[in-house]
C-alpha cells in the first residue's frame, strides 16, 4: 500500500473527534456550499436563457426572410414565398420549417367602445401550432377554413385586460389604408410570453389570407418567412443565414433573430458573464479556505512531519499525506454539494415554489434546465482547481526542521 495513503487515512481516522474533526466539517461545508452556489447558479442561468430563448424563437423562428426595403413601416414589401429553400427543403437539412408570415396595423374596437392600436400578425395553415400552444392562455387557436379566410384571432393576456375582452368575444379592427377598411373577428383564444415590450403589448395573430385580401395580394404573396434551423448555436445559425441568402434573389434580406431583439440577447449575455464572475469568487473563496485548512492541520502534526523527516522520509513523501487528506475532504464536499444542489433544483423544477415577477423577468417562476455536462464540468473543474492549489500550504514541509519538529509544543 502506498505510505502516503496508508498515513493519510490513518490520520482522518484519529481526527474524527476534537478541533481536527470541526476544521474538517469546515472544508467539508465550504466545498459544498460552493460547489451547490455554483450548479444552482448555472443551472437557473441556462434555465433563464433557454426558457427567453424559446419564446422569442417561438414568436419568430430564428431568422427572418423579407425583400429589402428602406421604409420603417410595420408592413412588408410582399414577396412570393414559394422560394427554392421553402419548396425544396431536402436541399437545405439545417432547416427544420419555414413558414410565412405578413403583418398589417390597426385599431380595435370592442363592444364597450375601448380602442388599442393593434399589430396583426397573419399566418398561414404552415404556421407551427403545437409550438405556439405553450403560450396559450385561455381557449384555442383558430382553425384554416378551406376556402376564405378564419374569423378569429389569438389576442394577448394584456390587450384582453386592455379591452376587456374574453375568449368569444368579437372584435371590430380598423386596418390603415386608404379607404380604411374593418373587420369583425371573434376571439378564439389568449396567448401570454410575458415579452410584453416586443409582442404581448401590441401584436394579435390572424389568418394571413385576410391580410392577402385587404392588400390585394395573391396566394403566393407573403410578408416573409420565419426559418426554423437545426442547430441554434450562433455560428451555426449565422453560418446557415449566409448559405440561406445564398440561395435567395439579390433583393431578399436573411435577419438574424437575435440581431433584431439584440436587447434580449445582450441582457442574457451579461447574465452569463455575472455568473462567471460568480464561479470564480467561489473558486477563489474554496481554495483560500482549503489553504488555511491544510495549513492548520501541517502545523498541527508538526511533531508527526518531524519524526516522519528522522526516518528517512522525503519531503514528497510527507506532502502527499497531506495533498491525500485534502482530497479526502474535498471529494466528501463534492458530494455534499451535488446532493444540496441537485436536491434543490429538484424541488424547485417540481414545485416552481419560488415566483418571479414576469414583467421583469419575462417568467413567472425561476426555471431550471437540467445540464448535466455543466453539472460533470463544474465538478472537474472544482476538482481540479482545488487539488492544484493544495499542492500550495504543503510546501512549508520542506523549510521544517526535524529536530525542531520533534521539540515542537
């Protein structure tokens, strides 16, 4: 058996009682406290990310295809949609749906006379229904006749409140242009992001045939295309715009979705550099106290290191007892902490007991995504960095003097 080890444990086994076993508890807790701050922290910031992340995706795709235009209207240039990317999408396999889309502004009237400008945003029998039904508040979306256009619209939680309107209610839209014209539409159902800023504030969904009717547009007229990709990383998805626009006439524009909510985007950027930050002030305070800790217990067992140097023992050999017992401790913190973490995160992705408010944080509850690659990392990289830095209070072995060890009191 190794004589490192063989002491080592020898040692844990004497300090299980007395200041050796509080000073041990204390390492233990450090370690897995940090370690537990560490995974809840990247775990609800993964959480934040994908659950704003999918929202905003899910409202628009993750990158837009219109025809170049130099006006700020609300409305697009019409454009046929039918293009090659969209009729032949075996030929593009990072594509995993398009779907077309226009948009028209005007005003709602209700019954009771309360008016809001509106933003309607047509869709069409493409658009991708079951991927929007998690937004769905109260009711139904509305099905595609065969032959018109539906009557109903998907309103917002807050334009409903604004309104005072309910699921079944009707709606009377005035649309601006010239002669300005209206259509009744019934309300089949609610939707709530909480991205009250970009889409529950002001946008409606509605059948886009009605807006091909109002426009004067034929059937194979669309505001654009919303592109679903494969892989949503950003250089994926900036690789895959390039190879999109590629495929495009020259008068066709490919937008990124994050360069056009960039707000969004740059507030959940900076959550993940607060987080890093975190990690490392965890870090920073684990090693520091692990020092300490090692330190202790060196001075503690100077009489031991002493007796161990007459022997015969190398410096090497004394410091690996301790590097062993330090790694005793941690591994035990590392299992503290996993447990505290992952039994919290647990609770909370069950129970959602902790609230938010959704107007700040564009969520109701705190969300948790299950990483377990970030869960194994954060583990290593504790691991490794804490074992590294043990190597640091065991060097004031090799300064201590065998016969002084030995008198030492």
């Amino acid at each position: 058996m190794n004589l490192s080890y063989f002491i080592s444990k020898r040692i844990s086994r004497e300090q299980r009682q007395g200041f050796a076993s509080a000073i041990h508890n204390i390492a233990i807790a450090s370690i897995g406290i940090g370690l537990a701050a560490s995974i809840i922290s990247f775990l609800v910031m993964h959480g934040f990310q994908e659950t704003v992340k999918n929202k905003v995706y899910g409202f628009n795709g993750h990158m837009l295809v219109t025809r170049l235009t130099m006006s700020n209207s609300t409305e697009e240039r019409p454009m046929n949609y039918h293009v090659e990317p969209y009729v032949h999408p075996e030929k593009y396999p990072f594509v995993v749906h398009m779907q077309e889309f226009a948009h028209k502004p005007g005003l709602v009237k209700t019954k009771d006379d309360e008016v809001l400008g509106v933003l309607l945003k047509g869709v069409g029998k493409s658009y991708d229904v079951n991927a929007f039904r998690d937004n769905m508040v109260d009711g139904k979306f509305f099905d595609f006749p065969d032959s018109g256009y539906a009557h109903q619209v998907i309103i917002s939680k807050i334009i409903a409140g604004k309104l005072n309107a309910k699921v079944g209610d009707n709606l009377v839209i005035h649309f601006f242009q010239n002669p300005i014209r209206s259509r009744k539409l019934t309300v089949s159902g609610i939707y709530e992001t909480n991205l009250s800023e970009y889409f529950d504030s002001q946008v409606i969904l509605g059948d886009i045939r009605m807006i091909q009717k109002l426009n004067d547009w034929s059937d194979s007229l669309a505001g654009g295309l919303e592109v679903f990709v494969r892989d949503t990383a950003p250089e994926a998805v900036e690789a895959d715009a390039f190879a999109l626009s590629e495929a495009m006439d020259l008068d066709f524009s490919v937008e990124l979705i994050r360069d056009k909510y960039v707000q969004v985007f740059e507030w959940l950027n900076l959550i993940s550099r607060q987080v890093n930050i975190l990690l490392f002030i965890i870090l920073t305070v684990v090693c520091v106290n692990m020092i300490s800790i090692i330190l202790i217990l060196v001075m503690e067992r100077t009489q031991m290191i002493g007796m161990l140097k007459a022997m015969g023992a190398t410096d090497r050999t004394i410091r690996f007892v301790f590097l062993y017992n330090g790694i005793n401790l941690l591994v035990k913190g590392l299992l503290l902490g996993n447990a505290l973490a992952l039994g919290l995160c647990f609770l909370q992705d069950q129970t959602k007991i902790i609230k938010l408010n959704a107007h700040d944080y564009y969520m109701s509850f705190v969300p948790i995504a299950w990483h377990w690659e970030v869960i194994a990392m954060l583990n290593l990289l504790t691991f490794l960095v804490v074992t590294i830095v043990l190597l640091i209070p065991t060097i004031v072995i090799a300064r201590i003097n065998p016969i002084k060890a030995i008198r030492f009191d």
